[in-house]
C-alpha cells in the first residue's frame, strides 16, 4: 500500500504486525481469556480507547517506507518511541531532488507558529523562483565539490533541507496515535500534516475498528474528521 504525498515524495506500508483484534488479545490475557465474537471484541476496542488503556495497541506495529524532505523528516524524527533508519549522505549521492512549494505561505498574524496560503500571484511567482534557483545553486555547487574529489560527508554541507530522503519507520499504534494527534492538526506544518493524513488512511485501512475507536475517543487533532473520515 504506496500513497504519494507532495512532490516527490511518499508513504508505503512495507510490513505489519497483528490488526485490530491484536489489542483485544493483549487486554484480556490479564483475566486469562482471548478473542470472544467480533461484536464483544470490537466493543472492548472501544472501551480501552474511551478508557485511556491505551498499551494493548502496542501489540500492533507498523513498517513504513517514507520519502520525504529532509526537514520532514526532522520533524517526524521528534517522536521518539519508533524505530527509524534513515539513507545516509555520507555512503550515497544525493539526487536532483527536492521538494519544491507549488504555493507560497505567508505568516499568519492570529498565529505566530501558522502560515496561510498567498493570494497574491506575483509573490508567489516571485517566490518559487528564487526558491528553485537557490537549490539550483546549492546541487550544483555540491556536484563540483563531488567531482573536484571531496567526501560526500562533506560536500553534502551546501545542501538544503528541502532535499529529499528516505528512511523506514516501524511504529506501534500507540505512539502512532500520539504521531496523529500532534501531526494531523491545523497546528502542524502544512508538508508533515500531508504525511499525517496518509498515515491515517493507511491506519484505517489496516485497522479500521482501532482508528475509529481512535477519531470517536482520543483523537484531539482537526483534520481527520474531515479529511479521513468526510
């Protein structure tokens, strides 16, 4: 399950362990019972996650596939309980990509960590252009440095972080739901809330009693509702 995200960029589900019944297993071992009928067990999903029992959903772990910009990836780098293994610049040549806006935002004044979309068609011109030519700039620069014989460590230093990289990330449901609630949200940077929303689709896809359990009780974010759910 591959979803395209941005430019150039995407989710893809490599590999998973367990589904929505994984967590209801992992709940009743304490009383020494297992799965019962589906209408008992979806309840119970719904009852741990209304509930804040929230550790049987570790027992079911996603593998994903990420491309994505490198200031992206800082970002998903900040939620800290997964497992990430990122390519390296040091033993790989970048490519010529990047990650390049289609629209511009300008700072929001209600919200000094937001931004909001430019209506104004000259400065958004204006700007993707200067945008490109700087990382025009910077791979060219980098791919002189390669040739006159500088360490890839090295010459990587003049590129921006909108370059593109990739990386698997192995994440339990639990600490998918905290990704969720902090990274599809209006709050967030408009490019991780895209990856967000993808991983949701995927979620729902895989585990659909847990994500709706999920939305009804624990999610505090804004954009499922609609975007996932709508």
């Amino acid at each position: 399950m591959r979803i395209d995200v941005l430019d150039k960029g995407f989710v893809e589900l490599v590999d998973r362990m367990g589904d929505d019944y994984s967590a209801v297993q992992a709940a009743r071992t304490s009383y020494g019972k297992g799965l019962t009928n589906k209408e008992r067990d979806d309840r119970l999903i719904h009852y741990l996650m209304k509930n804040g029992h929230h550790s049987p959903f570790e027992h079911i772990v996603f593998k994903f596939h990420l491309k994505l910009p490198i200031f992206v990836m800082r970002q998903l780098v900040r939620h800290r309980i997964a497992s990430i293994n990122e390519r390296s610049g040091r033993y790989t040549e970048f490519a010529e990509e990047w990650y390049l806006p289609s629209e511009i935002r300008t700072p929001d004044k209600d919200n000094r960590q937001g931004s909001v979309v430019s209506d104004d068609p000259t400065l958004n011109r204006t700007a993707i252009e200067i945008i490109n030519k700087a990382y025009k700039n910077s791979f060219d620069a980098y791919s002189k440095l390669l040739e006159i014989g500088v360490a890839r460590e090295v010459a990587r230093v003049v590129l921006p972080t909108s370059m593109y990289t990739e990386a698997y990330w192995t994440i339990n449901v639990r600490s998918m739901m905290n990704f969720l609630n902090q990274r599809a949200d209006s709050h967030a940077q408009e490019e991780i809330q895209q990856y967000a929303i993808a991983i949701a689709e995927i979620l729902e896809i895989s585990c659909p009693v847990t994500f709706d359990a999920f939305i009804q009780h624990n999610y505090t974010g804004d954009l499922l509702n609609k975007e996932v759910k709508g």
